[in-house]
C-alpha cells in the first residue's frame, strides 16, 4: 500500500458530480479510509458555505481550505484563518467596471455584464447582483474574486490562476491551494510525503509537483495528467473510490 496518512482532495470534478453530489461509492471509500485511521483535508476553490456539507460528508478531521486557499476552516465551520484581497488591488479594481464574482463573508456579489452574464453562479444561495461596482466600495476587500480571461487586472499583490472554463480565479500573492495544503499539515505535524492529493484542475497544479502520490481524473487538464502519478476515472464514475479500492494499480514511482 502507497506509504501515505493523509487524503488531501478537491472537490469539483475530482469527487463532486455536478449537479449529483459526492456519489455514495466515494463516501463509502473514504470514510473507509478514515476507519482505518487515516486523515482527510480537503482543499477547494468553493467559499467556505458551499464546501462544508461536503466536508462533512467526507467526514473531513483536518481544516479545509477553501476558496484556493484564501480562508482555512475547521470541519465545524469556524474560520481559523482569512486572507482577503488587498484593499489598494479591490479599490482600483472596482474602477475597472468589468464582470466579476467577489466572495466577501461567505457571500458572492456578482457584477454582471451583457457580454458576461455568470449563469453558473446565479440561484445558489448567499449569491447577490450589484448593480454597480462601486456599490461594494464600502464593504471588506473579498477573499476570492473570479473575472473572465482577457481582463487586464492592475498586479499590485495578487496572483492570478487561468481555469478551463475561460475565467481567471484572483487570490492575494502569496495564498494559494498549495500554501493552505502545507500550512495545516504543518500545524498537524505531516509532510507532503505522507500524503496522497487528487485534483483536476489549473489550481491544482502545483500540489501535484508537492505531493509525490497524487491523482487526476482522466478528464483533467492535459498536463495534469502527465505530472500525476495515477490516472483515474473521472468523478461521474466514482474514480476516486475504485482508486482507493485498488491501490497499487498503475502508479508511476514517485
């Protein structure tokens, strides 16, 4: 059995079904995991609302890191961590009158345009339209903000992450995924080599060059696959269980 303690997972599209949920069979394969004493911390870019009922399926021991590392949370939801945008970014940001979902205190405030109308975020709850940008002048920097690719953002103290569905995810420089992952194991006493990562997206990127055990789902981004050590099926087909209930099978050494 690969030598490693602790599950670190994304959620969408590495073990959430859109529109279905964790499937059973994942559940089932990582509350196994946990049985056996294993640990499990999962890492998103969902603000911290959306992804806990599924850290609570997981039945998640270690904080999770939501919103690509802006916020770290405890399985009971109280933030033990947040890293908001900088105020001078937001301030010449909000000048910019260009599409945006911003995520401040847990809540999406989304500026539409009609060239982008961000049909995906609309109908969740906690999600509010604005008519304008400056109507949130007043209100805290957000801990994420996601504008379409092609904007051209001012660079003062932010990183900027391309994703697959044609839109940029801003976090503050210096937060990320990866640097979430490694500060909770580090308060946990772990090392990225005791740990097995799967993910599939842009964000993921560099847990795959950090953690040596890691997985894509065959959908993933093409050089995810070639940077993880094992190929999975994708989320609609519960990879992730049939992974975890096959392990040793067609991993790469590390």
């Amino acid at each position: 059995m690969p030598p490693f303690r602790v599950l670190v997972l994304d959620l969408d599209g590495t073990v959430l079904v859109s529109g279905r949920g964790i499937p059973p069979a994942v559940q089932d394969a990582v509350h196994a995991f946990r049985s056996d004493g294993g640990h499990v911390l999962v890492a998103t870019a969902r603000r911290v609302g959306t992804a806990l009922p599924y850290v609570r399926e997981l039945r998640a021991d270690l904080p999770f890191v939501a919103e690509n590392g802006a916020r770290i949370v405890h399985p009971d939801g109280s933030i033990f961590q947040t890293h908001p945008l900088p105020r001078a970014f937001w301030t010449a940001f909000l000048e910019m009158n260009v599409p945006f979902v911003a995520t401040i205190h847990d809540e999406n405030y989304i500026f539409a345009t009609e060239s982008w109308g961000w049909r995906d975020y609309r109908g969740y709850p906690g999600t509010h339209e604005v008519r304008s940008p400056g109507d949130l002048r007043d209100l805290p920097p957000p801990t994420r903000l996601v504008v379409p690719q092609g904007v051209v953002l001012p660079r003062n103290g932010i990183h900027v992450y391309p994703q697959p569905d044609g839109t940029l995810h801003i976090a503050p420089e210096g937060v990320s995924k990866r640097e979430g992952v490694l500060r909770v194991l580090r308060l946990y006493g772990f090392s990225p080599r005791q740990c097995l990562f799967m993910g599939d997206g842009g964000v993921d990127f560099p847990l795959f060059l950090e953690i040596p055990w890691s997985a894509a789902p065959r959908d993933a981004l093409p050089h995810l696959l070639h940077y993880a050590r094992c190929e999975m099926p994708p989320a609609e087909r519960a990879g992730a269980a049939l992974l975890l209930r096959s392990l040793g099978v067609a991993w790469k050494s590390p």
